[in-house]
C-alpha cells in the first residue's frame, strides 16, 4: 500500500505584520513569489505619490520584504456605514493607478482600506498587470478587468453610485460570465 504525503509546498503563503509604524510584508519561498514581490515593487514605485496608496519605504530582493506605510483604517469587507465618498474617492485611486501604468487583477473588499473620516486606501499589488505598452492589447484587457472589478466593488457595496450605462456593463459581464461558466462545465461533463 502506498502512502501519499501531502505537499507543503503547494500552499505558501506571505507574512504580514502589521505595527504603527508600518507594514512587512515577507514573501514566501519560490519561483511564483519571486515573480509576485517584483511585481508588487514595480507597482508601488510606480504608483508613489498617490493619495490612499501606501508609500513603499524599504525592500530586500534578499529576503522577499517590503516594508510599506501603514495605511490607517479597517478593511471595507468588516466596516460599516462607508460614505458615498469612499467609493468616489477609491474611483479615483483606481483610474490614478491605470494613469500610472498599473491594473489589479482583482479587488477584493479586504485590500481596501476604510478610515473613520471615509478615506480609503488600496493596499496588495503582488497580483497585477504591469502596462509595457500603452496600446497593447494585454494592457487594454488589464484596465478592462481592473475597471469592471471596481463596478463589482461598489455594485456589492453603493449599487446608487452607478450610472445606468455601469448598471448594463455589469449585467452584461455578469451574462458573458454564466455563458462560459456553462460551456466550461458542458466541456467537462463530455470529458
């Protein structure tokens, strides 16, 4: 009989610690983390200067640590009663970002950061899109993602904020995305 130990290192995960002086955050061990640390401090120096996005103030391509401003407030995903503002102030984050030559590939509720005033805060850039040229097709799918995650953001969170033209960009993504969630699953099933 033959027994399968299970594989440590198919989850890895980065470690952050966070004090009032600022965040560190290490990341682990191999090739794709590697990959994720430049990345993230390509996009930091990228993005310095803008408001609500944290300053990078030390890194070691050594140890895989960056070291950021820390970013006063709580995660949007466990604050209450956000201000319309947040959302229009997080609008321009997003569009000062995509200015700047950088996309996330998500944005999750957790790396946006709520203060008491309602000033927010995008924090985690391991996961984005680097723009190498202004008018290549990659960069183009990049802002597209980068801007529908942000109607999907204040759709979950400020659906009045939305025009009616973002209300039918959304429907129509949502539509795209259960049409190829089925021929995906179809695909399978024939399999």
């Amino acid at each position: 009989m033959v027994m399968s130990t299970p594989n440590h290192d198919a989850v890895k995960k980065n470690y952050v610690t966070i004090n009032k002086d600022g965040v560190v955050k290490v990341f682990s061990q191999g090739p794709a983390q590697s990959h994720r640390f430049k990345r993230e401090v390509n996009a930091l120096k990228r993005l310095t200067g803008i408001e609500g996005i944290p300053a990078l103030l030390s890194y070691s391509p050594t140890h895989r640590r960056i070291v950021i401003a820390r970013i006063p407030g709580a995660p949007l995903s466990v604050t209450d009663n956000v201000p319309d503002k947040a959302f229009i102030q997080l609008r321009t984050i997003v569009e000062d970002m995509l200015d700047c030559g950088v996309a996330r590939h998500s944005l999750p509720a957790r790396d946006v950061i709520v203060a008491q005033g309602g000033a927010v805060g995008l924090v985690d850039f391991e996961r984005c899109s680097l723009r190498h040229c202004r008018f290549g097709p990659l960069w183009w799918i990049a802002r597209k993602v980068a801007r529908f995650n942000l109607l999907r953001l204040i759709d979950s969170y400020a659906p009045h904020l939305l025009t009616q033209a973002e209300h039918r960009t959304l429907r129509g993504q949502y539509h795209l995305q259960s049409l190829f969630h089925c021929v995906k699953y179809r695909h399978r099933r024939a399999s």
